[in-house]
C-alpha cells in the first residue's frame, strides 16, 4: 500500500485527509460526543491509526484510570489505549499492510472512531459521578 492510495481509501470513506507532516496524514470525523482527530502513519510495513490524545492527562494518570484502561484493551478487538511520550492517553489501531483492503481499512477506522465516541461517553458520566 502507498500513500496515494490510502488517501483514495480515506476520501471513498468520507473522510478528507490533510497532510500532517512527511509519513502522516490527518483527519477529522464527527461524533455525537464530538469531534475526533486521527492521525494516520503509514511505513513500509503498518498502517498506524491513532488520537491523540484520546485523554490529556499530563502524565496525571490514577491506578484507577490505569485498570479502566487495561480492561477497556481485552475487551476491544483491534483498537489499544497506551500512554505516550507526555504521558497522555492515547487510542491506537495497528495494521500490516501486507494484503490491506479497503473494507480492512474502512472496519478499523470506523471502528476507532466509534471506541473514542463510546468511551468518550463513558469517562463524562464517570467524571459527573
């Protein structure tokens, strides 16, 4: 898979992809728990689908936090929250690119945008308790 043909990909999908910078693209889909932001690399070997951040924490993360999301990652079946550099919570899925199609691509983006909106809901009724 190149470049060029998963923004074909993107755009049959609906979505706009903009340039992010050399090897990642990014864009934009709504939700009713609003917007998400998804940044999209691809190498030689993955195609890397990730928000970030899913949670701006800072760093500031409870155990409580941590065994929420360690139990959200065996229940999802493609998507994986982690930390990142800053200690944000981050919302990833992994692809090889090897024999990638179209529905594979379409499955799991649809499918990671709909992890951030319903986890999303579920961390703002949490947050309101």
């Amino acid at each position: 898979m190149d470049r060029s043909t998963l923004e074909t990909h993107l755009q049959k999908m609906g979505w706009d992809p903009s340039e992010h910078d050399e090897k990642t693209l990014y864009a934009e889909r709504e939700t009713d728990e609003g917007e998400v932001g998804v940044y999209l690399r691809l190498d030689e070997h993955w195609l890397v689908a990730s928000v970030v951040p899913f949670l701006a924490t800072g760093g500031d993360n409870s155990f409580e936090l941590a065994r929420w999301l360690l139990r959200m990652n065996r229940d999802m079946v493609q998507s994986k929250f982690a930390y990142d550099e800053d200690g944000d919570v981050v919302l990833t899925v992994e692809l090889p690119t090897e024999s990638l199609d179209f529905e594979e691509i379409e499955g799991s983006l649809e499918g990671l945008v709909k992890s951030v909106a319903k986890h999303r809901r579920i961390l703002r009724a949490a947050a309101e308790h």
